[in-house]
C-alpha cells in the first residue's frame, strides 16, 4: 500500500502547454456563451409567445387549454437545447482554426 502512493507521488503531473490551456479556457467560454444565448433564446420564445397570445389577441389561460400552452413551453425549451448543442461543437474549430492562425507568424 505504502509503494502505490510513494509511487503517486513520485509520477509528476503532466502540465499543459500554453496553446492546451488556452483552448480549454476558450472552450469554457464558448460553452457559457452557448448557454447564455440558448437561456436567452428560451426567455425570448416564451415572452413572445405570452405577450402574443395574451395580450395582443386578449385570450385567457383557459384550463382546457394548459395541455397546449405546456406544449409550446416544451417546444420552447427543446429549441433552446438544440441551440446550446449545436453552438458548442460547431464553435470550438472555429476558435481553434482563428487562435492557430492568428499565432502563427511568417517570417520573411
């Protein structure tokens, strides 16, 4: 038990060069960005959807009715998940290919 651990100890830990680590921070960024934009995206649908239906045509929120705008709420919801999945993945390369080209320099 005692040589697993003198043995954990001696194994240095591998560091991250400056590029990984700048990548990974970039890559956090990107992934709060995408769920600010979806939570916004949400926020945005259901405002619309409210102020649309209850304000501008004069509806109430009828009990027979909850089924359908629960409904919409979900629909709201999922395209807020398609816009947090969709903008982590396709933003990343992104951010990689801009940060290589803007590191690498010619020489002349």
């Amino acid at each position: 038990m005692e040589e697993r651990e003198k043995k954990k100890a001696n194994v240095p830990k591998k560091e991250k060069s400056v590029l990984q680590g700048k990548l990974t921070k970039l890559a956090v960024q990107i992934g709060k960005a995408g769920l600010v934009m979806s939570a916004i995206t949400v926020i945005i649908l259901v405002l619309y959807f409210v102020i649309e239906a209850f304000v501008v045509e004069g509806r109430a929120w009828l009990a027979e009715c909850t089924p359908v705008y629960v409904q919409y709420f979900v629909k709201f919801f999922i395209i807020g998940v398609t816009v947090l999945v969709v903008a982590v993945p396709e933003g990343l390369p992104l951010a990689v290919t801009i940060s290589l080209a803007y590191s690498v320099k010619v020489i002349k």
